[in-house]
C-alpha cells in the first residue's frame, strides 16, 4: 500500500511542470538598491526618490544622508543612480547630485 502511494506520488510529481520563477517588483527593486548600495559606500539611505524598469533591469534613484550635521537641515545628502539587473542584483552606481537637506529643488 505503501509502495502504491509513493509510486503515485512521484508520477505526479514528475508529470508537473515548474513555475518560471517570479518577476521581482518594484518594492523588491527598490530594498535591493537601498541594501547594495549601503553596503558598499557606509552611508544609510533616506530613501527612493525614482524608479524605473529598464530592458536589463531596475534603475533606482536613491538618496543617502552623506554628512549629517546639526541643525538637520544643514546635512549633506546625495542622490545615486542604482543600476540592477532583472535578478536585482546590483550592476553599477553613481552619484549624481549632492545637496542640503533644505536646500529647495532649483
């Protein structure tokens, strides 16, 4: 009896097809970025001011407290470009703005 339902379960799951794994979403893109690229440069992230999916990817705009200084409003942040690939893996960043916390978009 036993034998019959281990023989039935392994033609079962023989007979089924595998699930193509999941494409990742924007929010998974998003902590992927976020967590790469902390790690590389040792600065924290604020957090993801843009995204967009690419034909390779994610491009992620991130931003980064890079000098935090008293009062708040005087801390240096940057932004950086977050290139990944359709696995969210990091492929290439880089810096494309530094500014104040209050200084007003011109």
């Amino acid at each position: 009896m036993a034998d019959q339902r281990s023989a039935r379960a392994e033609r079962s799951s023989t007979g089924t097809k595998k699930k193509p794994p999941a494409r990742k979403g924007p929010e998974h893109a998003a902590r992927a970025a976020c967590q790469s690229l902390e790690a590389l440069i040792s600065h924290p992230a604020e957090g993801v001011s843009a995204i967009r999916r690419s034909d390779d990817g994610w491009a992620v705009v991130v931003d980064v407290l890079e000098v935090p200084r008293i009062p708040d409003t005087t801390s240096l942040l940057a932004s950086y470009e977050v290139q990944l690939d359709q696995a969210c893996e990091l492929l290439e960043y880089t810096r494309v703005r530094r500014y104040r916390r209050g200084a007003a978009d011109e």
